[in-house]
C-alpha cells in the first residue's frame, strides 16, 4: 500500500530556481522577495497593506495585538475552525467566547453574535456554570466574572471551506459595538462577499499559505493604517524596517517570513 501524504504541493525547476537564488543573495529573512511578495499581493487583493509573516497563526496574534486585545478582554469567534483561530486569543492573555454557526454555511452565526452583545443578565463562565448558565449559542473558557458586552472587544470570523462570512451584517455590528473585525481567511483565497474581496472588508485579514492551501509559500494582510504599521514594528522584536534600532519599550515577537 503505498503512503497517501498529507498535502502534495505542486512545485517544479522554477520553484527551486528561486529557492536557490534567495540562499545565494544572502536574504534569508524580510529580503526583496518578502517585499515583492507582500507588494503583488495587496494589489491582488486590493489591499493598502500586505505584511507577510511566517503563519497564519503569527498572522492572527499580530492583528490582534495591534487591535489592542489583552488581558480582560474577551474575543468572539467560532468553536469550527482550528485551534489557532481560538489560541491566539489566549496568547494574549484575553478569551474567547464561542458563538455557535449557521448549520447551512458552518460559518458563525451573525444573529447570535448580537445577541452575545445585547444580554440582559450578565452570565458567568467557570467550571459546571459554563454548562448551566451560559445560553447554548455562547460558551467562553474561563472568566470568572459576568459576561457584558463592554468586556467584547474583537471578532474572529472564520471564512470556512472557501466560502465568506455575513461580513455586511458583522461589519454593522462591530460598528454599532465599537468593535474590532478580524478575519481568518485560512480557507478563503480567493473568496468574496457581496462583490467584495475578503481582505478589503474587516480591520485585518489574514490568510494561510500553510502546504494544503490554495498558495502555498505565510502571511496576512491589513486595510488600515494603525493595523499595517503596528503589525509590522511587532513582526521583528519590534525593530522597525524603516527606523535602526529598536523602539523603546514596545513588546515583539520574531515572526519574519522565511523567503
């Protein structure tokens, strides 16, 4: 029986040409190709930004780091979906709050979404309450004390299977709650919603270039202005590519894209 493998991606000569022509330039890391990279693909999207990273994963925490997500915080996104979606929430010293899907699309439900918003009575999550008290469409991991809506400050919608989120109805109610957008398009390239590329819609996107995906090579991209600078500073210990040095107490994590 010969082996099935996981992911077979489809490279040739001019794959390895290129490989070959990065190690002898010397750029490992954030070189002209990255550059390249993140230029043809925000134009591809229609994107101001592109920051290519070495995950989605990176890509994910990044984002939410720049949404100012931390500890207190809580984070809606959906139980279907891998776990990155959900641990990068917590990697931040925030949690998320599951809010189950629509049956038909498996993709979060943007009617219980408001409704994880709109509560009368506060509920808590912690240990056998979260069964009793938290209603069937939201469960979170591990706050001790009541669920309000002030506690919310971000979205993860999962653009699952290649095919795109209500991103109309959730983008109204991020607005009409102050909140953050942040889409994880792992599955979605290309993919859009009413006309619109996903990578134009919410606050930061970010897509996976992981073996099994449509491209296979790590990154995100961003539409706004404090989201592409704030990423791009936190990618490299928060050394700036445009400035030497490193900028004073501003926290980073290395998360170049090897290219």
């Amino acid at each position: 029986m010969s082996f099935l493998p996981f992911a077979l991606p489809e490279t040739g000569e001019e794959e390895i040409a290129e490989v070959a022509d990065t190690i002898r330039s010397g750029w490992l890391t954030t070189g002209p190709k990255v550059a390249r990279f993140e230029a043809e693909f925000a134009e591809y999207v229609g994107a101001r930004y592109a920051l290519a990273v070495n995950s989605a994963t990176a890509g994910l925490y990044l984002a939410l780091e720049a949404a100012g997500i931390g500890p207190g915080d809580l984070v809606l996104t959906t139980p279907y979906t891998f776990t990155a979606s959900a641990e990068v929430i917590r990697y931040l010293g925030a949690d998320p709050v599951f809010v189950d899907i629509d049956p038909v699309t498996f993709n979060i439900n943007a009617d219980l979404v408001e409704k994880c918003l709109t509560q009368r009575e506060g509920v808590k999550a912690g240990g056998r309450e979260i069964e009793n008290r938290m209603p069937p469409h939201a469960l979170t991991t591990s706050r001790s004390h009541a669920l309000t809506a002030k506690d919310v400050k971000a979205i993860i919608p999962v653009h699952f299977g290649g095919q795109a989120c209500e991103m109309g109805q959730l983008m109204e109610i991020a607005r009409k709650y102050g909140l953050k957008v942040v889409e994880d398009a792992a599955h979605a390239l290309p993919c859009t919603c009413s006309g619109k590329n996903i990578g134009t819609i919410g606050d930061a996107t970010v897509f996976s270039f992981y073996v099994t995906k449509t491209l296979a090579t790590g990154g995100r991209r961003h539409d706004h202005d404090g989201f592409g600078r704030d990423g791009q500073t936190h990618q490299g210990h928060a050394a700036s590519r445009d400035q030497p040095g490193y900028l004073g107490p501003v926290y980073g994590h290395k998360t170049q894209l090897v290219l």
